[in-house]
C-alpha cells in the first residue's frame, strides 16, 4: 500500500473532488482505526498512509503540486506541510467519526444526568452438580450502590461542578503525533467536562453508598458452568432512582462420578476383563437411580453404551440429555498357578482362535527372510 499514489491510497480517481475525497478518507480512516483494530500493526501503517494521503489531496496547493512532481515535489514544503483542513480538520473527522468509540462527541450529556457507575451489577454464585441438574432455590446476600442524596450523585459538596481543569469543559483532551491527531476522554473528569470544586463529605466524593441487599432465586434445572440469571430490579440504584439488574454467574462445582458435557453426562464404568469377555450385566449408578448395563460379548476398552434421556434437563426446557457410560477394562496384576493352569485351559479351548497373531507374523517372518536371499 505504501507504494501506491495518494489516490490510489484513498480509492478515489485523479479528477475526484473534495467531497469524494473526504468520504472516501472517513471510510477507511474508521475501516484501519486503531481503536477498531488492537495491536494490528498492519492496519496502523495503513491508517497512518491514509491521513498521509488525506493530508496532501485535501489541501489544493499541495495537491497541486503532487500532481505535477510527486511526493519529492512536497519535500520542499517541511515534509508535507499543513492543509487548509489541518490538523484541527483531522481531529474534528476523528471526533464524528469515533464518538463512543475511544473519540467522543462534542456533544455530551449533561454531567449532573451522567451515572457514576453501571446500573446492572454481578455476582457470582458457586452451586454444586446435583444442585445445577435438579434446580434449587437459594437466598443471595450482596452489596449494591445507591446515589448519595446529599450530593444528587455527583460526588461535590451540595451538587456543584465546576468547570474541569484538564480538558477545560471539553471532555476530551487531544494529542499530536506528527501530522496526525488522537483525541481520547478526559481521565480526570471522565468525559462530562465537569470536576467537584469540593468533594462531598457524606459519601467521601464517591457519589454513592454501599449497601448490603438479599434476594431468594429459583435456580432452574439444568443450569451450567457459566450460565447466568437475571433478578429485574435489584442492581444498583442510581441518581433519579432508576434501579438495575442483578446478575448471578454459576460456578458448578465437579462430581466425583459424573462428568457433564452440555447437556450429556458421562460416568467411567470399571470391568474385570472376563466380564468384558463373557458379555456381563452390570447395574450402574445414574442421575435418578440405577440402570442395567448389558455388555456386548468382548467389549472393548473405552467403548461407550448410551442410555438417550438419563442425561440433564435442558435449562431452556428442550429435552434432556443422554448418559454416556464409558468402560474401563482392568486386568489382574499377578496370577496365581490354579489361574495360569485355568486361563492355558481356557486358551486351548478356543484352538487356533486364540492365536490370531501367528497367521499375521508367519507371513511377516516369511517375507523379511527373502529380503536375505
């Protein structure tokens, strides 16, 4: 992109006027902004060409000149020189453009209507498994915020603001960085342009109380890791009395049996390995009672036997889930003489069954020896 015209830079033909020329530049000025765009070096370059090229076409004489002798015709005039527009241009555009989005407007709301803090606030809750499958019901002890009546929730003495110091009533402060110009929000009065003269003695220049609040929630069942619950009305309370939203986040906490994915839940079943062999029936443990496991005749390790519907309830009421139960082959770790003398009893009964491995290696064998011939 770098070594592309100006025009080409900003997409726009060589007889484009200012008009196009401007539309152009806001297009892709928010399109490569680097508040849109964190730690994206190459979109950063190509905001920096864009106002490079906005710089020089959107002033006539340089312009000019660009058209006549490129960019070596500009470095006469201290690099690229200052349009018309300038850089208070750029900043304004940037404004418009980015209000809200780490810019601002020039025109903000009334720093006595601005809340201190969010109205909706959360809490986080930790349950156990069989309380998120079942549901529950459960008393919340919390702290929420409360406007200071003393100073009408500004945080001055007896309500007045003055003027901020910083940003002088703007609510933005702006910098320069060679041609360009990024404007953030004002930290000291946090964009509403005013600042206490004095802080307020009742909440300390807080602009609030904290107070403590209890609710008793019906947790639904089948509520997960992460899920959360909105309680209307029992947030923060703010200037005008306006009340938020409480938000409670699950944590579930792991069973020692049983291991949910979504909405299936999944149980490891350990099997002796003649079980495994002859095709047992086992009775497992799940969520309500027990089930009859049926094991096919040889099942294998990690095989998995699923029972559709003995999973969790869907916690917004679409059918429950299936429980997965997933076996585990385990095998003695020594064998006395009567089992040896047994299982050579049992391996000779199955004749050359029990040997499936000679057909494969004889084959095997035989072939690596003419590999010597």
């Amino acid at each position: 992109m770098q070594d592309l015209s100006y025009y080409e830079i900003l997409e726009v033909s060589r007889d484009a006027d200012q008009t196009t020329i401007k539309k152009a530049y806001r297009k892709m000025a928010k399109t490569y902004h680097p508040d849109k765009n964190p730690n994206d070096n190459e979109a950063e370059h190509k905001f920096k060409l864009c106002n490079e090229a906005y710089q020089c076409l959107s002033d006539d004489k340089q312009r000019s000149i660009y058209d006549r002798y490129g960019k070596e015709g500009l470095s006469g005039m201290g690099g690229r020189g200052r349009s018309s527009g300038g850089f208070d241009d750029l900043g304004s555009m940037f404004e418009e453009m980015f209000s809200g989005f780490g810019g601002g407007s020039r025109r903000r709301q009334n720093p006595t209507d601005m809340e201190k803090y969010p109205l909706d606030m959360n809490v986080d809750m930790n349950i156990s498994f069989n309380e998120a499958v079942f549901g529950c019901e459960k008393e919340i002890e919390f702290k929420f915020k409360n406007s200071c009546k003393s100073c009408k929730g500004t945080g001055a003495k007896d309500g007045k603001l003055s003027t901020c110091h910083q940003c002088r009533g703007q609510g933005q402060v702006f910098m320069k960085q060679g041609f360009m110009t990024f404007s953030q929000t004002c930290p000291v009065c946090a964009g509403t342009g005013s600042a206490p003269s004095a802080h307020c003695d009742s909440c300390d220049g807080r602009g609030y109380h904290e107070e403590k609040g209890s609710v008793s929630i019906k947790i639904p069942k089948g509520i997960d890791h992460g899920n959360r619950l909105r309680v209307s009305g029992k947030g923060n309370i703010g200037k005008r009395g306006t009340r938020g939203d409480l938000y409670v986040t699950f944590s579930v906490k792991p069973d020692k049996h049983f291991q949910r994915e979504g909405n299936d839940v999944y149980i490891a079943i350990p099997v002796f390995f003649t079980q495994a062999v002859a095709g047992d029936t086992l009775t497992i443990p799940s969520l309500t009672g027990e089930l009859e496991l049926k094991l096919d005749i040889g099942t294998k390790d990690k095989q998995h036997f699923t029972f559709r519907g003995e999973g969790v309830d869907d916690v917004h009421g679409h059918g429950k889930g299936n429980l997965i139960a997933q076996i585990n082959i385990t095998y003695p770790k020594k064998l006395n003489d009567e089992q040896y003398e047994l299982i050579a009893k049992l391996q000779e009964s199955f004749g050359i069954e029990s040997k499936p491995h000679e057909s494969v290696l004889d084959s095997a064998i035989e072939k690596m020896k003419n590999w010597f011939k």
